[in-house]
C-alpha cells in the first residue's frame, strides 16, 4: 500500500505562488502516473493535474499556463508549482498515486 504525505500549502495572497510537494513510501513510484486533485468547501474533488511515467503532463483548463506538475523519480516526489494564484484556486489539494490518496494540504488564497 502507497502512503502519501503532501506539503507545501498555506496562505498565499492573489498573484502569489506556492509550490507543493507529495511524496510516496514506494519503490515502484517511477511506474504509477501521479496526480493532483483539490477539493474546495461545498464542492466535488476535481481533477487539477497529472504527470504520466513518460513525464507528460496535463492539466484542467482553469490551471493552465499557472499551474506546473513535475515529478522526481529518485525521491519518489510529485510536486506542483501553482504560480498566479485566484481566491478560486482555494481548496484543499490532494496527490494520487497508485490509487492511494494523501491527506490533503491546505491552500487558501486571499487578501
């Protein structure tokens, strides 16, 4: 079983950026696409971003050109940077891999 712990989160004020950080207790992370979720109050999880094996990335539409998903293969480490932030952007943002779910970190942005 894949344990993940996220990081990273915080305050940000709009325009900001934070960069966070999972990391996965698995040898076998280089094999399992990797993705990030968020989950606003009130709202479904969605979908943000996803890096492959093969490093390709995709993202939903409301992140792109903001957001950018990378991973570390030697650390076992999915990260994403989230550069000019909304109040949108706040939710609680969760990493996925290997079917498993982290505990979430939490990102608020506002003035």
């Amino acid at each position: 079983q894949v344990q993940l712990v996220e990081s990273g989160g915080g305050l940000v004020q709009p325009g900001g950026s934070l960069k966070l950080s999972c990391v996965a207790s698995t040898s076998q992370f280089s094999e399992h696409n990797a993705r990030w979720f968020r989950q606003a109050p009130g709202k479904h999880r969605e979908f943000v971003a996803i890096v492959k094996t093969d490093g390709n990335t995709d993202y939903r539409t409301s992140v792109k050109g903001r957001f950018t998903i990378s991973r570390d293969n030697a650390k076992n480490t999915v990260y994403l940077q989230m550069s000019s932030l909304k109040p949108e952007d706040t939710a609680m943002y969760y990493c996925s891999v290997g079917g498993e779910w982290g505990q979430g970190t939490q990102v608020t942005v506002s003035s």
